[in-house]
C-alpha cells in the first residue's frame, strides 16, 4: 500500500478516534510477559528522565502518571527497561506486541 492510499485513511481519524486510544490505552495496565502479568509503566515512572514534569510523551503525547498508548516508541519494557516495541522479552500474542 502507497503512501498516497494511507495519507488520506490518516487524516479521516477525528479527535475521537484518537481519544479512544488514550482511553483504551489506560485500561491495559499489564502484559502477560512469558506467561506472567507484569505491570505496566506510567509516563514519568520510567527509569530514565523522559522529561515528564515538563511535557507530554514526545509520541503518543500522554501526559505524566497515564500509560502509554500501546505502540508508543517511548514506552519502557516493565522487564528489561528498553523500549516495548524493540526488546526481546517473551510477550505473549495477545498483548499485540
């Protein structure tokens, strides 16, 4: 698919579209990390400075103590502290990482 074909799918979604996944987004408060619930990190609690006291999240822009949007680029893993969307821990398939 063409980015021609997904720039107009893009700009289609509304504010409420994108307020469903901030919502959604705080009610998944765990993974099922090789088979075990491990809970997920609040924006402001990761290990490193993101600079919450001072912004939102730099991608999926929640602000300090919601959770990340699943997806964001900025979401520290709850086992290994890197990144979700780029470490190796065993999540499991339905969590859609």
């Amino acid at each position: 698919m063409s980015w021609s074909m997904i720039l107009p799918m893009v700009r289609a979604l509304t504010l409420s579209h994108l307020h469903f996944f901030y919502q959604a987004a705080q009610f998944l408060t765990s993974y099922s990390i090789g088979g075990q619930e491990i809970q997920r990190i609040h924006y402001g609690d990761e290990q490193d400075d993101c600079g919450a006291d001072r912004q939102p999240c730099h991608d999926c822009r929640v602000i300090k103590g919601q959770f990340h949007v699943v997806g964001c680029d900025g979401e520290e893993c709850p086992v290994c502290h890197g990144q979700v969307l780029s470490c190796d821990c065993p999540y499991d398939e339905d969590d859609g990482n």
